[in-house]
C-alpha cells in the first residue's frame, strides 16, 4: 500500500507490550491473530476479500456504463480511499466537509458531498479547500430556499464570488431530505441557477430509504422515485438551468444501487448525462443486512454470487458461566449493533490455528460495553475458555467508527498490512 503510519500503544488492539512500528512493516513480523499476538478482540479485515470486493464492483460499473463515487464515511480510511481511486473510482462521495477534507489528503479530486451545507465554518472550509486545490471539484446538496438564503447571505458577508457546485435532491415524503414536489423542485432549480453563490450541476436522490429487502416492493418504490428525478431533471433542462456540459445523475446505496442505474442512464437530454452511483458498503460488504439485500441483487441481475464479506471481529471466549452461555471478549465499544447483533461465522478451538463455520444454532443475543452473550445448545458443539469466534457484522459504518486501525490478513489469518480510519 502506498500510504504508511505508526501504530503504537495509543491503537486500541496494538499490542501493548510491541515497540511501535509502521503499518508496512507488521507482515515482517509474522503476526498471526489465532495466534494471540493481538488483544482481543481484534477487527481484521480480509484482503482476499476486499480485493473482489473492488473488482466486482468496478466491473459492474462498467458493464453498466456509470461513474462510480463510493461513499467514503462507510470507513473514513485514507488507505482504502487510495484503493477505491485506484481500482477505478470517479471520485469519492462524503457527508461531511470534515470528511471531504480527508479524502482530500488522500488524493480525491472529486466530490460530492451527499447532505446539505451551509454553516458558515463548513462553506468557509469548503472554500478554503477548493482554493488550496485548483484542480479539486465539489458538488453539494441544496433542497431548500431557505439553505439557498444561508449561503447567499454567507457569500455576502465573505464577500465571496466564488460559485459553488450544486445538486438538486429529490426526496420522499417521510423519509430524509430533499424536495417533496416537482413545483418545489424546479422553483429552487430557477433560484440556484440566478444565484450568484451557487450553480446548478445536476439532480441527486437517495433511494435507500424505500427500500424492504422485498424485490416486488423495492423495484415498485425505486422505480417510482426514479420517474420523479428523471421528470425534474427533464423540466429543468428544458428551462436551460444546468450550468455544466453534462449534467450530473447520481443515486445509490449499498442495498439496492442496481435498480438506480437506469436513472444514471438516462438519455434524451439536451446535454449528455453523467451518472455517478454511489454505494460505500460494497468495500467490505457484511454477514447481515446488505448480505440479505444482496442475495435480491443477484437474483435481479441472474448472477450467481457477487460481493463478499470482509469484516470480521475476532474475540476469545473468557468465561462459560453455565450450560448453554458463553462470554465472549467483545461489545458495544468494538462492534455494530443499531441494525441486528453481531453473527457468529468461525470458531477455532484453543491454541488452534484452525478456523471453522460456527454451529448453526450459535447466537449472540446481547451485547455490553465489553461483553457479547453467546448462546448455544448446550447438548451440541460447545465452545470452552480460551476459544476464538470471529463476529461477522451487519453495517459495517458503525464498527469501522469504533477502530483507529483495522489490520489485514490473509486466508490463514496472518497480518500483512493495516489501515487507519479517521473518524
């Protein structure tokens, strides 16, 4: 990997008792997490994994015919963001200036940032980036007058005739932000395109929000918010308000980006069509939530596999208090939990370097700060002090947050490189 850093103590899963060292130097090592040179637990991520993952979905977006920008929040990794541009991304998409500015350090010159901006510190930093570099494009999201007002009157006062790269959002009665109606739409469409601190460079939505893990309901609401976007858009480029030579198109999260790619497609216009998806998740994937949608992906797009999870947490059993419970060395501080409980998928017995599924009745039920409870049948497979059992996840954006390093491993769980996070 190109990009270095030290780890030492201050790293949550260093080992406490190593001399610090640079990441491009853990695979001289010969570290290997069944082997109990790191804490537990311990977040790895698997490189033969996050390398399909890349592949695949840059093939798709090829075969597809759009830009891609994933989601950078997903990890906030400086590291991975060089992978993403690398195997081929666009650009990068962010929520937030802070994490724009991130992204930036690790060589994204394109971006969009996906949410609204407008207090001062964030459009004085967001100005300030774009002047320290030339070659750095950014768009942003406006859904309202009011936001419009904000950033006029912040120009104002800066004295500002810098024009700042914008997108339309279109949004769903119930759900996040963006224009209820298409009247709304276009009124704010003709306001940022006579707007001396703004400039209309496409139309944005989100349709993650519709979305049921049910194909029939997906497809239906999907398709629906599509039609919206592609009619604003057609109004607004019939009124002459797009300020590019392309107009910009971009939807996708990671549950169901494949039924946005006709929006990003769309033809007929008065100018050609840029279509960036967006999804984040893709990177590592995971072992429940956007697995299941996945499973819906694959059977609309007739593939037989696509993406595969890459993020596991490794913890050790330390106490089997009764029959039928174990204790294992990890929690809320270490794993996510805002969408299901973490899943057990490997277990290797003590001082093995063996890793196997996990028993099919094995769950974790709940989880404290530095605890998760497994429960198993106590008269099959039982796990015993000292045994390791990898947690898969299911929404990776809320472990990565949790870690200021994840190392990566191969098929044997030997560390060979490491990344940072920059939450």
């Amino acid at each position: 990997m190109s990009n270095d850093f030290l780890l030492n103590q201050q790293f949550k899963g260093f080992p406490t008792a190593a001399q610090p060292c640079l990441a491009s130097t853990l695979k001289s090592k010969e570290w290997n997490v069944l082997d109990g040179d790191l804490p537990y637990p311990a977040a790895v991520l698997r490189s033969e994994a996050l390398e399909h993952n890349l592949a695949w979905m840059h093939d798709f977006v090829t075969r597809k015919g759009v830009a891609f920008a994933p989601h950078g929040k997903t990890t906030m990794s400086p590291e991975l963001f060089s992978r993403q541009l690398q195997a081929g991304a666009w650009g990068l998409t962010f929520a937030t200036v802070y994490q724009l500015s991130v992204g930036v350090e690790a060589g994204v010159r394109r971006a969009i940032i996906a949410n609204q901006v407008l207090c001062d510190a964030d459009l004085d930093g967001l100005n300030a980036l774009i002047k320290h570099f030339p070659a750095l494009r950014v768009w942003f999201l406006i859904d309202s007058l009011s936001q419009l007002a904000s950033i006029e009157d912040w120009a104002k006062r800066r004295n500002s005739t810098h024009r700042f790269d914008t997108l339309l959002e279109i949004g769903v009665p119930g759900q996040r932000t963006g224009c209820r109606t298409l009247e709304e739409a276009v009124t704010l469409a003709k306001a940022i395109a006579s707007s001396s601190a703004v400039q209309l460079g496409g139309v944005e939505c989100y349709e993650g929000g519709v979305a049921r893990c049910d194909s029939e309901h997906d497809t239906r609401e999907v398709t629906a918010l599509v039609r919206r976007v592609t009619e604003a858009t057609r109004q607004c480029d019939a009124l002459g308000l797009f300020s590019d030579s392309e107009i910009m198109l971009t939807a996708g999260g990671s549950a169901v980006f494949d039924l946005v790619v006709p929006l990003l497609r769309t033809q007929g216009m008065s100018k050609p069509v840029l279509g960036v998806l967006r999804s984040g998740c893709y990177i590592t994937h995971d072992h429940g939530n956007y697995r299941r949608f996945l499973k819906h992906v694959e059977q609309r797009e007739g593939l037989d596999a696509s993406l595969r999870p890459a993020l596991e947490v490794w913890t050790m059993v330390q106490s089997v208090p009764e029959a039928g419970l174990a204790l294992l060395s990890g929690g809320r501080r270490d794993l996510s939990y805002d969408l299901e409980m973490p899943i057990p998928v490997r277990w290797a017995l003590k001082g093995s370097r063996q890793a196997n599924e996990t028993p099919a009745d094995w769950t974790v039920t709940a989880l404290n700060d530095h605890h998760a409870y497994l429960r198993y049948d106590p008269n099959g497979p039982a796990p015993v002090v000292g045994d390791r059992v990898a947690l898969g996840i299911s929404h990776p954006c809320t472990t990565f947050d949790k870690w200021r390093w994840l190392p990566l491993v191969n098929e044997d769980f030997s560390i060979t490189d490491a990344i940072s996070t920059r939450f």
